[in-house]
C-alpha cells in the first residue's frame, strides 16, 4: 500500500458495551501521549471500535467503512479494533480494503506501533491474546468528567452456548489490586466522583488486598471506599453464580456503593436455561435477589434477557414474562437470539422464526418499560443525592443519575460535578424530574 503522512488527528468511534468505551478511551489516551491530537470528523486516523456480540452490531462495521471514504475518493488512516477485530480480522483485510490496522482488544496498547506501520505503508495486525500485558503498557488516565469507567476483570471461562465473549475477551482475568487503586486514585485526582468497576462478569473478579489476603470484588470496593473525594461506586456486568455473600454483604455495609445491581437472568425457563449452559435456575436466581433485597432493601435491579433462544416455546416465553413481572425491574436490557458463528447454539435445531422472535421481543419490551415506569413513580417524593453530569436542553437544566441509576434532571444552580440533593418529582418511563433542595454532603 501507499505510504501516508503520520496522522496528527485521530477520532475513536466506540460501538457496544462500556467495556469498550472504557477501551475508546484508553486508546485515545494513548494516541494522545504520542502527541496527536483528538480531532474530528475528518480526523488522519479513525479507529472503529467494534462490537460482535450481535450479527449487527457486527456487519456495521463495514457500513462504517464505507462512509468513511472521502468525495475525492481517498480514507483517512482506518484501524478496526475491538472485538469484531479479533473474531473477524482476515476477512475484514480481505474485505474492506482500506483498512490498514486490525488490532483485538488485548492487544490495544500497540495501536501506536500498528498505525506508524500502516503509516510506512504496510497493512498492520495484532490479535494476540497476552493475559493482561495490555493495562501494564498503558499510560496514566488523563481523562475528566465526574463519571468515569475502570475494567477490573476481563473475558470469560462460562461459555454459555450463544455467547462470542469466551472467544473474543479469551479466558477471564482479574487486574492486580494495586494496580486499580492507582488507576482510581488518578481518576479522582481528575474529577472522578463515581467510578463504575467494568467486566464481562465483574464480580467474578479476585485478588489480594495490600496486605496479601485473598479478596473479592467486595473487598476492592470497601478499599475503594477509602477514597476521600470518591463519593459513588457501580459494578457491572455481574454473573448470578459468581454473587458471593461479602459482595451482598457490602451493598449493606459500604454506603458508597450505589444500590443498583444489573443481573443478567437471560431467561424464565430452565429448559432453555439448561440449553444456553447457564449455571442457575429461574428459582435460584429469584432467590438470590430475595438475598440482595434483604440486604439492601432499596436496590433497583436490572437484567438481560435473550427472545427466541432456539427451542424456545410459548410457555417458556411466558415464564420470561412471569420473571420480569415478579422481580419488578427498575431497567432492563432485551436482546433478540442472534446466531453468531462458532457458538454451540449457532447449530442448535428448533432456531425461532423472526417473525416469532420480533412479536416476543414487542411483548418482552412491554413489559420491561411497564416495570421501568411504575419503579419509577414509586420513587417520586423520595429525597436522594443526584451527581450532575452534564447540562440539560434548557436553559439552567442539569442532568445526573439518583443513586437508583434513574436520569434525572432539574433546574437550579448547580453545576458540572456537584452531588445535588433533590426530590424526586415526577416520573416518565425513561427518566425523572426532580425539585433541587440544596448541595448534598457527600
Ligand atoms: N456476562 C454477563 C452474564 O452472562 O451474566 C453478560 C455479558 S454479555 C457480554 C451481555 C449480554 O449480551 C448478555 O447478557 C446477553 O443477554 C447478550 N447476548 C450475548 N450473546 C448474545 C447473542 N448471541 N444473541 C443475543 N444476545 C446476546
Ligand atoms: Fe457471555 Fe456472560 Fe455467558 Fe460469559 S457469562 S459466555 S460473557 S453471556
């Protein structure tokens, strides 16, 4: 290929789960200590940080590539990175020829080496899959904002038969402890006042504490908690078998750890639990949430569900129904089955026609927002802390998250950062209206 000018501008576009914003931003981080400069639209460099959990959220990939070509023909420097890079990286240097760099989500911290290869000329590959050598080779956070990501745990040993992450993230690993309150600490040095702890099943996360003893991912949040100026803590994504005691015990006794807990339940039948190689039962599941709920009375709950799962029946759908209607769920996410190559249920007999598949998702949906709507006007009239993120559409409107998770907004004088008290007012299906009392103490 052609050689190309060193990029000076680059802009990284993230698609999917918050692991891989926490990755954008990483990747940002790290082109930026090499002294280019985040630019826009038509940044030198454009980094397409993929997502492959769906067959849609893959095959936009190539869409994105082809609008990035330029009306007199030419691309800027294109790097796909990302999961999509890893699971599909031949095919994508097969077929989207302007694609000079292919780099996996373990293997990011080279983006740098890669692009200056590409920039020579050549096309430049890394999917390797090295433990955690990644976060050792990144640079200190400079991001700000008063919400930030950190991923304490990546990839996954549970191989549930529909799922790509066990293929794409490897084998799980947990990051050293030290190595996360540093990372923490210059979080909040630069704003940080909620950090939300990230992994494909973060609570399966383990270390040893700085006195040596095995620990948790309970233990890293009470060390967390430690922290002065760090007022909120959020852990997501959390596998049912790998809620431990001490971290059901800590929605208790850490007051700064939010009560809000997204557990993935993926469905209410256990003949299609059994057939996605899930660990528990609908009954185990529900009364594991009796257990979170006894701790934490307050705690809003959200999971994921899969529709049209292959074999799925009527009566297993309405057993999903019946799930969703018995844990009242403050939020949730609803994914239709999508066959992803490689995966046992990729060859499953009994697959579900769309047509089945869509009319189950409308249902499904309806009954999460109906859930979603009325956890919400429970809430109004409580009084909670709301940690503004950022302005509101209208003049003198703020926007922040209750302790509930719930987007709330309201007007007042406030401003970017600030923990705010206010009472919740009214109630929509998707976010709240509140009344600022005055600034809360943290
Ligand atoms: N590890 C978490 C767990 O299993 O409890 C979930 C993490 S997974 C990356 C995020 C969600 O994507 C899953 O909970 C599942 O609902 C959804 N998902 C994964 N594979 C899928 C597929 N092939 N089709 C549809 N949804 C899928
Ligand atoms: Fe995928 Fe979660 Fe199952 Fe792992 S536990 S295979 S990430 S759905």
């Amino acid at each position: 290929m052609s050689p190309l000018p060193a990029p000076r501008t680059f802009r990284v576009k993230s698609f999917g789960c918050q692991m891989n914003v926490y990755d954008g931003e990483r990747m940002a981080e790290l082109l930026a200590a090499q002294g280019m400069e985040a630019g826009s639209e038509d940044a030198d460099l454009v980094v397409l940080n993929t997502c492959h959990i769906r067959e849609k959220a893959a095959e936009k990939v190539y869409s994105d590539i082809g609008r990035l070509r330029r009306d007199d023909g030419s691309s800027p420097l294109i790097a796909v990175a990302g999961c999509v890079a890893q699971a599909e990286g031949e095919e994508i240097m097969a077929r989207a020829p302007s694609v000079r760099v292919v780099v996996g989500p373990q293997a990011y911290h080279r983006l740098p080496e890669l692009v200056a290869e590409a920039a020579q000329g050549a096309r430049a590959s890394d999917t390797e899959m090295p433990a955690d050598a990644k976060f050792a080779a990144l640079p200190q956070r400079t991001r700000v904002g008063p919400t930030a990501f950190l991923t304490v745990q990546e990839g996954c040993d549970k191989f549930c038969t529909y799922c790509v992450v066990p293929y794409t993230r490897g084998a799980e690993i947990s990051r050293p402890f030290a190595a996360l309150l540093d990372e923490a600490r210059a979080l909040v040095e630069r704003g940080a006042r909620e950090i939300t702890l990230l992994g494909q099943n973060v609570n399966a996360w383990a270390g040893e504490d700085a006195r040596g003893r095995a620990v948790g991912l309970a233990g890293l949040i009470r060390a967390l908690a430690e922290l002065p100026d760090l007022l909120r803590i959020r852990y997501t994504t959390s596998h049912p078998t790998d809620m431990d005691a001490d971290l059901i015990a800590a929605h208790a006794d850490t007051p700064k750890l939010m009560p809000f807990l997204h557990l993935p339940v993926q469905s209410g039948s256990d003949r299609i639990l059994k057939a996605m190689h899930r660990s528990h039962s609908a009954e185990s599941y529900l009364r594991l949430l009796e257990r979170v709920r006894a701790a934490r009375p307050d705690i809003a709950l959200s999971g994921d569900f899969i529709v049209g799962f292959p074999g799925e029946a009527e009566a297993d759908f309405r057993l999903t129904l019946e799930l969703v209607e018995s844990v009242g769920y403050a939020q949730a996410y609803s994914f239709k089955f999508s066959s992803r190559p490689g995966t046992p249920a990729a060859e499953m007999p009994g697959q579900i026609a769309t047509a089945v598949t869509d009319a189950r998702l409308q249902r499904l949906q309806a009954a999460i927002n109906r859930g979603q709507l009325a956890f919400n006007a429970a809430s109004v009239g409580q009084r909670c802390m709301v940690l503004v993120e950022r302005r509101g559409k209208h003049p003198g409107q703020w926007l922040g998250k209750s302790p509930w998770l719930q987007s709330v907004h309201f007007t007042g004088d406030a401003s970017i950062g600030d923990p705010v008290e206010v009472e919740l007012a009214t109630a929509g299906p998707n976010s709240m209206s509140g009344r600022l009392l005055h600034l809360a103490t943290a």
